[in-house]
C-alpha cells in the first residue's frame, strides 16, 4: 500500500551496489550493455540476502545471469559472479553445443525459491528457447553442476513469453507459476497467465488440461503470439473501467472518472502466512500515457477449483466476508479479458445483477456459492454454450470514486476471466 524508493538506476554510487560498474564488470562486457533487467532478491537460510541480477544486450539474446548478495536487504551487495550465459549463433551454450535461440534459453527474468520441502530452485527465461528450471544448492545460492541451463518448462521457438514466477499454495498443495505473454511495451499486448503443478519442476498443466510443455510457435512461425495464445488462465490484459475508451484522459487510478491498465504483467506474487491473504505484484503502462509505467498490487484469491482470480480493484487492506444478496444486487461495470494477446483495450459494459439471479444487460446469471465464493454464467453465442465463471465477491476500495464497492472476480473452465465492478 505503501513504498519507499532506495535507489534507482544503473550508476556507480548506487546503494544497492554502490560500484556497480567495476562490480560487475564481466557482467556487461559479455552482454554488451549498461544496463541491468529484472532482478530478484531472496533470503536464505544462512540469513544473507542474494541478488539475483541479469543484463541483455536487447536486440539479441546475448545475456548474462548472476548472484550478488549483502547482509541487508538493502545492500550494499557485493558480486559472487555470473552463474549462467546465453549468446549469439557463434557462441557456445551451457550445454556445450552451438547457442540456438530456438531451444536455448536467453538467461533472465530470474525467480528463486524454496519448494514445500526447503529444496532451493530458479525458473527463468524470456521468448527464445523458453522457460528453464534449475535446482539450486541453498548453501551456496547458486546451481548445482552438471545442469547445463536446466529442465525446460514450456516455450521455444521465440514464443513471447516471459517473467516466470512460481508460488506454492499450502492450502491447494500446488505450485502456480505465472507467466506474462506478448509484449511489455504499450502496444505489445502484455498478459498474465497461470498454469499449476504438483511438483515445482513440472509437469504444469493449464486449467483446460493441457501439457504446458506444449506451449511453443510453430518451427516456422515464430514470435508468433496467436500460436500460444489458447493456453493458460490469462487473470488480466489491457482494459477500461468504462464503456466509451475513447473519453480516458489520463491513467491508472487518480483524479479521472475511470481507470485502466495497458500491458500489465511481469508479475510477482506473494503469499503472508499470518494473515493467508495472497497478492498479485506487478507493472503496467496505462491507455494514452506511453511507456510509463507504474507497480501495482492486487490482492489474490482461490476459487473453489484452486485457480487464482485477481480481485479488480487495488489493494486497499481488505478482506474477505460472507456476502449476503442485498450485498450484490446493483449496477456493474463488467470486463471480460478474453483469452487472445492483443494491444486492444477492453472495454466495459453495463450490466445489473437482480435479486433473481439474472444478469440484465448480457445475457447471463450469478449466484452466491457459499461465503463469498460466488459463480457467474454468462452464454456464449460464438458456440451456442454457456460459459461459468466460478470467483469471489470480495468488497474493496474504489479510489477513483473514493469509496468501497461490492467485486466480482472469476475465471472460466476456458481460462478467461472476468471483472465486475459495482457503480451504484
């Protein structure tokens, strides 16, 4: 809810490593860049804080990946060196043959964690070969040899993928690892998708069934978004909390009569075990603001099939409650995310949910389940079927119109999911 910066950018006399230059030297040379993408920080076991740090020389998938660690979280950290390289054609891979980027990973977007049994892990990966896992040695913070870049997950091909993230859930005993598909600039269609597994090292499975591992562009398609764009429970894309897109003025929640979200994605999630609530940590551009771009935070929940829904509104300390009709009745402004990754801003319709169940405005239906775990049916004229939406009601806060108002948050069997927010 609220954030303190400790530094920001790339410059020697930064905080976290104050010679970052000199620091991480090899680290820039061998990907031809100053510039550094995506960390990821985590505690371990002996107390010491590692950074996971990476650099990308950008129009190529010439990386590196390394670990620096510090006593504070805050630095400042001090470099153990680079654990993993990805280069051009006439480099060789950590598995001794030629660089392929069409099965080899480009080493970054690194997230480390412990499984349910205290092993330590690192997933990793963006577009070319795909999204590689690696067991880590917990005393050492880095991989154990003879892994080359790891077990491959999902992807290949260039498929745009990227910011892999794996949380357990304690309650659901599965491993859920999100993933942002398309594009991270304003136009490129950027979208959060969830598969699970029993094992942190797979097989993951979406919530249609299928074998992530399958998730990959054709050999001769590649960078191709369509060929991808049918796995995973997509939680969220570009949309505006209102019916006419054309009228927004400005961005994210703030002094305008709506809001929305372009390309938001790279995400992170998190799970408190004294409170059990679970959150959703991202970044995302807003419509008609360019390439800014903004962190935000979404609390997190499990519907009643153990499949995440991401609840509309900004967290604002809320919780869950039994909800009763009278709490639900009302004017909505409905979202539907769709499956497909595109740079189109989806839009908002009108709906009311009556006290008899029925949806006025499309055609569909709502129930409470039990407690607040409610389930919207909605048809689907394009197949002539009836498409349900099991989710939350959950009532947050509204900062545009700076008061609580009664959400809908559900996912279907199909991985689409939908939003509602009460207007009145």
């Amino acid at each position: 809810m609220r954030w303190e910066l400790i530094d920001s950018g790339v410059y020697n006399g930064n905080k976290l490593i104050p010679n970052v230059f000199e620091e991480l030297r090899e680290t820039f040379e061998w990907a031809q860049t100053k510039t550094l993408w995506a960390p990821h920080v985590i505690q371990l076991k002996d107390g010491r804080f590692y950074m996971y740090y990476c650099a990308c020389k950008g129009d190529s998938p010439r990386s590196a990946l390394g670990v620096a660690v510090a006593d504070n979280i805050e630095g400042p950290y001090r470099n153990k060196g680079i654990i993993l390289r990805s280069g051009m054609w006439n480099q060789y891979s950590e598995d001794g043959t030629v660089y392929d980027p069409t099965k080899h990973p480009n080493v970054v977007d690194p997230d480390i964690f412990y499984d349910k049994e205290g092993k330590l892990w690192m997933i990793y990966g963006s577009y070319s070969g795909g999204i590689f896992i690696l067991q880590m040695d917990s005393n050492t913070g880095i991989p154990y040899p003879g892994q080359g870049y790891g077990k491959k997950l999902l992807g290949g091909n260039h498929s745009p993928i990227e910011g892999p993230f794996i949380l357990y859930n304690p309650q659901t005993d599965y491993y859920y690892l999100f993933l942002s598909f398309g594009g991270l600039t304003s136009d490129g269609g950027y979208n959060i998708r969830v598969v699970r597994a029993k094992k942190p090292d797979g097989p993951y499975y979406d919530i249609e069934g299928n074998d992530i591992i399958n998730c990959k562009c054709p050999p001769n398609k590649y960078f191709d978004v369509e060929s991808i764009s049918n796995y995973g429970a997509k939680l969220m894309g570009n949309f505006i909390f209102d019916t006419n897109p054309n009228k927004i003025t400005g961005y994210g929640y703030g002094s305008i009569e709506m809001y929305g979200y372009v390309s938001p994605g790279h995400n992170s999630a998190y799970y408190d075990p004294e409170t059990k609530r679970y959150f959703l940590i991202f970044h995302t551009r807003f419509p008609k603001m360019g390439e800014h771009h903004e962190v935000r935070v979404h609390q997190m929940f499990f519907n009643e099939d153990g499949w995440p829904v991401v609840l509309p509104l900004p967290y604002a300390g809320e919780s869950s409650a039994k909800v009763k009709q009278n709490d639900i009745i009302g004017n909505y402004l409905y979202i539907n995310h769709g499956k497909e990754t595109t740079s189109q801003i989806k839009s908002a319709v009108e709906v009311k949910l009556n006290s008899n169940g029925i949806i006025s405005g499309i055609e569909g239906t709502w129930r409470i389940r039990s407690d607040y775990y409610g389930e919207i049916s909605i048809e689907n004229s394009q197949n002539n079927s009836i498409d349900i939406y099991k989710g939350v009601f959950i009532k947050g806060w509204d900062p545009v119109k700076e008061r609580y108002a009664m959400a809908f948050s559900g996912v279907s069997e199909k991985g689409v999911s939908i939003w509602l927010k009460q207007e009145e």
